[in-house]
C-alpha cells in the first residue's frame, strides 16, 4: 500500500484526508502513482500534472524520504521505504511569488 500525502487544496477537491493510501504494482513510479491517484480521484486529473502531456505542472513538487524528486524521470523507482508503506509521497504545491 502506497501512502500518498496532498496539499490542502488537492485535499478539499477529492474530499479526503491528508494522505491517501492506493494499491501501485512494483515497480513503484512517480508514473505509476500518479495514473493511480488520478484513477481513484478523477477531479485531481489535471492538477498535478497537464492533461495532455503528462507533466509536472511548474508549482507542484514531489518529495519522498527528505529528497526532492520533482525533476526525476517519472519512470525511475521510487525508494523501498515509499513502495513498502513505510514513508509517504509528498506532493507540495509549491509558493511563488515576490
């Protein structure tokens, strides 16, 4: 079971907690989990990352064990402590701004 942690306002727009639990087939992908969170949560589809193409949109960041892996090639495994359960993926919406 993959933990998923959301911003507030992803949060808001599924109508769930703070972080989500999915059922993700190793290998354990950025990919993989993102196709799965926007299987389960349809409204989210768009949000995180862009319709069409697939990517990361410019003010979401994803972390998983104290590393960022925002500019990580969405088919590069995730680390063991994520894909067992143990630690969450966190998706950040990042602050811009002056």
């Amino acid at each position: 079971m993959i933990r998923v942690a959301l911003p507030f306002h992803l949060r808001t727009l599924a109508r769930t907690g703070a972080e989500v639990s999915l059922d993700v087939a190793p290998p354990v992908t950025l990919r993989a989990i993102l196709d799965e969170l926007e299987r389960r949560y349809p409204m989210l589809t768009g949000t995180i990352r862009d319709h069409v193409t697939k990517q990361r949109r410019p003010l979401v960041r994803f972390f998983a064990c104290e590393a960022d892996w925002s500019n990580a090639g969405p088919d590069e495994p995730l680390p063991a402590a994520v894909a067992d359960g143990v630690e969450p993926l966190l998706i950040i919406g990042a602050v811009a701004g002056g």
